[in-house]
C-alpha cells in the first residue's frame, strides 16, 4: 500500500479553499489504496504503480529536480510534468536513493511517510500519490491522517493537482486544499473533484514553515465516483458583478486605501470557503484590516489594543512567502505593552502596512514605563532570534513612545535576508526614551531601513547586525548622547541627515560606509563622527557647526581630513593592480523611482478572478495583465509557471503587488515593451528566470527569486531582495539598495552601468562578482563563508571593467584560515591578468583601460595620472 507526503516550504501559502463539511456520498464506484503493497525486486520500480484488477491505479512518486542527482542544488516544482520519478523497492518499503529522501513505510494501521523541508519557498524531499484516473466522474477523496512534527514548527495542506495532456501540452492544474492540524486524526474530506479519464490526480502534502519536518499516517485513503450530469464544464469567472471601491481618503495624497473586496462567505462556491479567522471582505486580496472583523482594533487611541495588533501578526505569520499585508487605516492605536511578531527560527511575514505615515500612529500610552530600570522595552517589535525571519516588512506608519515614558524604546526592527521598512517615523513627544531604533542582537540582518525619521530618545538609532544593516535616506533629530551607533559588524548608510549637538555618529568598531551625509546643529567642541576603531569608509559628508567631521582614535587608520566637507576618506589603504587610483568609482546615484498608486480601486484586480478550469495560473495571469480595465494586479494566492510558459508584463499594468501570494515555478516572467513610463513589482517570489527587455523604468521591491536578468536599455532599480542579477545590455543602468545572493555569480556584467550599495552575499564556492566590459561600483559587500583557501575561484573577476569596491569583509563561523577567499580580486586587462590576495580590503579600484577618469562618463572625481 503505497502512501504520499511530500515536504514543500513554500514561497507562498495558497489561499485555503476547505471543504468543511461533505454531504453523505450516494452510491459510487470506490477505489481504496491496496491494503498491501511490496516490489519484487530490490532497487527495482518493479511494482509501482502498483496493480488494481490487472490495470494501473496508484503510482509513489518522489518531486525531484534532475540536477539534484548531480548534486547541483536545484530544488523540484511540482508543476514541472517531468521533476516525478517512481520510487523504488528497498527490502521492506518504498524509497528514493537520494541523501534526506524519507522512506515509505507501512505500520500503525496505515502508510507512513517522513519528509523534511530545507527552506521557505523550496522543494525538496518530497513525495506524492498519483492516482490514474480510470473514468470521467466527480470524485470525492477521504482518509484519516495522523500528523506528527518532529522538526521546526511547520503548517500542514493536502494540495491535489490533475496532470492532463490539453492541446498537445502536457500540465498541471490545481485544483483543491485542506489544512490539517498536527495531531492525530485529522479527517480530510475533499469533494467536487471533476476528472477526467486518463489525467492523473497528483496529492501533494504541503508542509509551510522553514528547516521543518514532519511524518504523517494515512488510514483508510479512498476515492469514490460519481457521473457528473452533463460531462465536465468549464470553471466560471470568481471575478464580482461590482468592482466598486471606497475612493483613496481626501487631503491624504500619499494615503493608501488598498482595496477591499470581493467573495463574501456565502458567495463561495462549489464547497469553497475562507480561512477561519480571516474577515471574508479581505482575503481575496490577502489585505487584513485589523479594525474590521474578527479583531475589531479600535484606532481612536482610547482602548488598548496590544494583544490585538500582537494577535493579528502572529496569526499572518508564515502566510506563504510572507506578504499577506496586515492593514491598520489611519488613526491613533493605543498600546500599553510591547506588540510583537512571532520570534525565533522558521518566520516569514507579514507585511505591517499603515494608511499613511503621519496619520496611522501605534501610541505607547503616557506613563506606561517612566523609568529606566536596564530592561529594553519596545513599543513594537518585529522579531528576533536566528537569521530565519524572513520577509518582514513595515510600512508607512509612526511609532511614538508617547510623553512619560524615559524607560521606553520606540521600534525594534530585525529581519534577514529579505527584509525592510520604509516610510516609518519613530518618535517621543517629550524627547525622553531609551533608544528610537535599536537593529542590536540575535543574527539580525541583512535587512534595509529606508526613508526613516528618528525624533528625540537617548540614542536615535543603533546596530550591531551581524549580516549588516543596509541605509538609505535616514533622518535624526533631537538626541540626547548619540545618533547613530555602529556597536559592531557591518552597517552601511547613503543618505544621513542628523540635526543634532552631540555627535551624529560614533563607530565602536566593525565597518562604516557613510555616503551623502549632511551632520548639522554640532558644537565646536564636538565631532560629528567619533571613530573608535575598524573600517570607515565616508563620501560626499559635510558638517555645520561641529568642531571637526571626523575624530578618531584607531592608531591604524590613515590621516584624517581637515575642514569640515569631505569628498571622500577610507582608514583603509586603498588597492589598485593596474594603478595609479585608489580612489572609488564614485557614479552617480538616483533615487529610486516610484509609480502613483494607483487612486481608482476600479482599476485593481485580483489573479484569482481570472483563475478557472481550463486554464492554467500562467494564462490567468495573462489574462489579468491584458484585461485593459486594470492597472494593479494583486497576487494573494501562488501563480505557478512551469518550464514551457512565459508571462508577459505589458500593457497598462504599473504595479504587480504580492498580498499572499507569489509568481513562482520554471517559467519565466518578461518586463515588455509597451506600457507605462515606469512599472514596480513589489513583495513576493518570482518565478526561475525575470527578464527586464524593455526600455521602460522597472522598480523591483521586496522580492526574493533565482535571476533578474536586464536585458532591456532602461533603468532597472531594485531594492531589498534576494535573488541574482545579470545585466546584459551596454545601455542599460541599474541601481541596488541592500541585495542578498546566496549563489556563485550574485551579480554578472556584460556591459552598462550597475551601482549596489549594501550587498550581502553567502553559499558554495564560486566567483561573487564576474563582470567584463561596463562600470560597476559596490559601496559595502559582507560575505558568509564562500571560499576556502585553495579556492580555484576569486571571489571578484573582472575584465576591463570599471570596477571599485568599498569596504569588502568576510565572515564564518568555522575556521577563519580554511573557510575564506584569500584570492580576492583577479584582474583582466587587455589578456594580461594580475591577482590581489588577503581575505579583507578597504577599498579596490580599477578604471578599466582609461587611466585618468572621465568625470562626463562616470561622475568620478578627476585625477590625474
């Protein structure tokens, strides 16, 4: 008797259709798994898909990527038609000769099947039951299951898929889910399941969580049959009759009202339903307003809503890849205690979303915690723990420690990998508090902090990330004995404006990139930065009223500057094989561009209205994307794109937004021609391969993937992500703010102009940076044991490129001689190459085969040979 589970952590989790009660069955065909089911011959698929009366019935298949067999780390999707293999005998069970590939086993009554889970959003060891299926019919499928964890802290769905052939191409659909719980004796009961003969009905196990396992018994597994009168019709459209919208609030421009919409509970058809504990009104479009049922936050500032909001996280966390967006509309949140997200290992999401920055305000209410009794106590805090909180996102809202409150600190920011805040105002009323944002402890980082004030508290803001903090347009005012505090490690800021007496920076140690700095309000008898010891990198920093910019006491750095503008300064000796500059790249930087949301809520739309039987969730993409009625396209639940299928991104689309949901899979997602000045794709997963061919402005936001690769002339920007990037066009332009790659190549140059400030980078050995030809500056880069110290790579290779890097750290937890690069740059110039060793540098320069820079090319400064 053959049995399925297979463990996906998955990118998204998809929207929960449960069938929660099923009708007595009438009279059918019944098709029971075989009681017994053994092979006849070991290392053998001899006996799967096992036999009933003489024909085929249930096949055990493993989910595996054929490069897993090389051992080249690719994960398995299973919509890819060809990533199934049967099982084979081995002595007493059914197993797949790979390392981790649970077994199949029979005992307790039923089949069990351990699977384990390597991370968020991949496939990995996974397993499914084919059924082959015999007849056209309506078929409902029940078992009894028992599922028991023994890793992490995973969720559970049975998914079924139907694989047909449907116009000569072989593919999947997707057709039902249930969640179970993990415990004994859960009952699924999926009905309304139209068949056709000869299709496969694939059941897939979906475990959501990261680093989780689990094992699960299946009893009594059955299908029973039905004719459906009238054969098998096509689906109908889930999109409403009405897509009227409230209207974006007046005298709020920058407001945003996101839609709320569209599949009242006793609209679901065909046995779906809603997620409990989800308000029907929103979870179409995966936006949970919090003031609307079932937690009903009161936002007039007079009830405290703590456990709510705290609640409210919690429950959204780990809500597929993340992005499911806990919506708070403007107005005054009252908390008497510290709101908190899930902590701890395996976390993904949510989105915490405010209307607007300065009307959506979380209170810590007057007097809460007057003193400072040594313990931090934040008004919100986003994690903490392991590096294994991911996609934790914070928008558009102002934290305040209210009045009375000198024992309070305001925000406690920490994510990893993919992970931001943007448009966030911290502040005390009354200039008291402890520190405003604090990035300190646990693995945290990397993770961006962008377009952020700081008002009043002791400290305005401090880090001592591990994976590095990344900065981009940070504002403090009004601190009592610091600004910003660099404790340790890696933090990298573009874009400081400090309006203070006491010093805007102090840096213990680690390292500092500090670019486009204005430092004001100083007294003469202060530095506007105090540098301790470590490695500081600043560019472009002017000061007013400080005695000095900088004052330092590391006994190993270089003279320090005079006066008070420095263009640019590195305590570090600068490096150059092919000399003279040793100076950075210096290109010029534009801030990122952004599309108008969109004000008509008739103008949104969701992929889940155009998702029916007969097509696949590339073609309903398709269809949302070309629908002429729509500009935003929300994604609350998964799109799959297997190997064979290419979306396009054309048309009047200008935001592609992940509320729940993600574009994942084999296929491929196409930036277009045709369209919009400027289009953004903002907070999910992308599918294997995104390709930016249009001369169109592309923003990517908030995503992770494998590669973007920008083909097109345009300006590419991208920021907090998790993925590789190629630029491939000599005319093309690309800005990065805070980029995590955790493969070979993170970023490949084939021509055009590429900037990145802020990039961590981890994984196998292999080169980090490959670039020939074009221009490419990089403005901080941490590494997490890449190489070793015979590496057969650099870790930077590049040929006649113009090339700088600025403050370049590695970093292990195992041995610091073996486990590093110590051949960091390989250099080509015109077939002559020359190789720079040492495991860390201040600062590397090559300016291709110029000698002198051109300003008009580059925007570096002039320097003669």
């Amino acid at each position: 008797m053959p049995a399925f589970l297979r463990s996906i952590i998955t990118l998204t989790t998809y929207a929960l259709l449960i069938a929660t009660s099923l009708a007595p069955l009438a009279a059918g065909e019944e098709y029971k798994l075989p009681a017994t089911w053994v092979g006849t011959k070991d290392g053998s698929t001899e006996g799967n898909p096992a036999l009933v009366d003489g024909a085929p019935r249930w096949r055990l298949d493993a989910v595996v990527h054929p490069g897993q067999q090389a051992d080249q780390g690719q994960h398995p999707d299973p919509l890819e038609p060809f990533h199934y293999m049967p099982l084979s005998w081995a002595k007493d069970r059914w197993k797949f000769n790979l390392p981790q590939y649970q077994s199949v086993e029979f005992k307790d009554g039923g089949v069990v099947i351990g699977a384990y889970g390597c991370g968020v959003g991949e496939f990995c060891k996974n397993y499914a039951l084919v059924f082959l299926v015999p007849k056209d019919g309506n078929y409902a499928l029940t078992a009894t299951v028992d599922v028991m964890k023994w890793e992490g802290n995973p969720s559970y769905n049975v998914i079924l898929l139907q694989r047909e052939t449907r116009s000569g191409m072989l593919r999947f659909l997707k057709l039902k889910e249930q969640r179970l719980e993990i415990k004994k004796g859960n009952d699924v009961k999926i009905d309304g399941l139209a068949l056709r003969k000869d299709s496969e009905l694939v059941i897939l196990p979906e475990l959501g969580g990261y680093y989780c396992g689990a094992a699960a018994t299946f009893k009594d597994l059955r299908l029973t049959r039905e004719d459906l009168p009238g054969g098998i019709q096509p689906g109908k459209s889930r999109e409403p009759a009405s897509r009227a919208r409230e209207p974006i609030a007046k005298g709020n421009p920058t407001g945003i009202n996101f839609p709320l919409c569209v599949l009242p509970v006793d609209a679901a058809k065909d046995g779906e339903q809603l997620r409990p504990g989800l308000h029907a009104a929103h979870a179409c479009m995966g936006v949970i307003d919090v003031t609307k049922p079932p937690y009903n936050a009161d936002n007039t500032g007079k009830t405290d809503v703590s456990d709510i909001l705290t609640r409210a996280l919690r429950e959204n966390n780990n809500s597929g890849w993340g992005n499911k967006i806990v919506y708070l509309p403007d107005g005054i949140y009252l908390v008497e205690k510290t709101v908190g997200q899930k902590e701890g290992g395996g976390n993904v999401g949510p989105c915490l979303q405010g209307q607007s920055r300065k009307g959506t305000i979380i209170r810590l209410k007057d007097g809460t915690w007057p003193s400072d009794d040594g313990k931090k106590k934040y008004v919100l805090k986003t994690g903490d723990g392991v590096a294994q909180n991911f996609n934790r996102i914070l928008r558009n809202l102002t934290v305040s420690i209210g009045k009375n409150n000198d024992g309070a600190c305001g925000l406690f920011f920490y994510g990893n990998n993919q992970a931001s805040m943007a448009d966030i105002d911290v502040i005390s009323e009354d200039g008291k508090g402890q520190v405003g944002l604090d990035l300190c402890g646990g693995e945290q980082g990397p993770c961006l902090v962008r377009n952020t004030l700081v008002k009043g508290f002791k400290i305005g803001a401090r880090s001592d990330a591990l994976n590095a903090v990344t900065f981009h347009n940070l504002s403090l005012e009004g601190q009592r004995e610091v600004g910003f505090q660099n404790l340790r490690h890696e933090q990298w800021i573009c874009g400081l404006t400090s309006i203070n007496k006491v010093p805007a920076v102090v840096m213990d140690e680690g390292a500092l990139v500090l670019i486009n700095a204005k430092l004001s309000g100083g007294e003469a008898g202060v530095p506007a930065i105090r540098h301790k010891r470590g490695m500081l990198f600043v560019r472009s920093v002017t000061a007013t009223g400080y005695g000095k910019v900088i004052e330092s006491t590391d006994k190993e750095a270089e003279p320090l500057p005079t006066g008070l503008s420095i263009d640019e300064y590195s305590s570090g000796k600068g490096a150059s094989l092919f000399g003279p500059p040793k100076r950075s790249l210096n290109l010029p930087m534009k801030e990122p561009a952004e599309p108008a949301w969109e004000q008509d809520m008739g103008k949104w739309a969701s992929v889940e209205w155009y998702k029916r039987d007969g097509l696949s969730d590339a073609e309903a993409l398709q269809a949302a994307i070309d629908d002429k009625r729509n500009t935003t396209i929300c994604i609350p639940r998964d799109v799959r794109l297997t190997g064979a299928e290419t979306v396009q991104l054309r048309g009047g689309i200008t935001r592609l937004i992940g509320t729940g949901g993600s574009i994942v899979g084999q296929g491929s997602l196409v930036v277009a021609d045709g369209g919009p000045a400027v289009v953004k794709i903002e907070r999910l997963a992308l599918p294997l391969n995104t390709i930016d061919r249009t001369g169109r402005t592309v923003v990517v936001e908030s995503v992770t993937g494998s590669y973007i690769r920008h083909e097109g002339s345009g300006e590419l920007y991208v920021s907090d992500t998790c993925l590789n990037i190629e630029v491939n066009n000599p005319k093309a332009h690309l800005w990065v703010w805070h980029f995590n790659s955790e493969a070979k190549e993170g970023i490949t140059v084939k021509g055009g102009t590429a900037w990145v400030f802020g990039w961590k980078t981890e994984g196998t050995e292999g080169r980090r940076i490959l670039a020939t030809g074009g221009s490419l500056e990089i403005l901080g880069f941490l590494d997490y044991t890449g190489g070793t110290d015979k590496s057969p790579w650099p870790l930077i290779d590049i040929n006649n490129t113009e090339f700088s890097i600025v403050s370049l750290a590695q970093f292990t937890f195992g041995n610091w001689d073996r486990e590093l690069y110590h051949r960091l740059v390989k250099e080509t110039r015109d077939g002559a190459s020359k190789e720079h060793a040492g495991t860390w540098m201040a600062l590397y320069t090559s300016w291709g085969n110029k000698g002198a820079h051109d300003t008009k090319e580059t925007g570096a400064p002039a320097l003669k040979p």
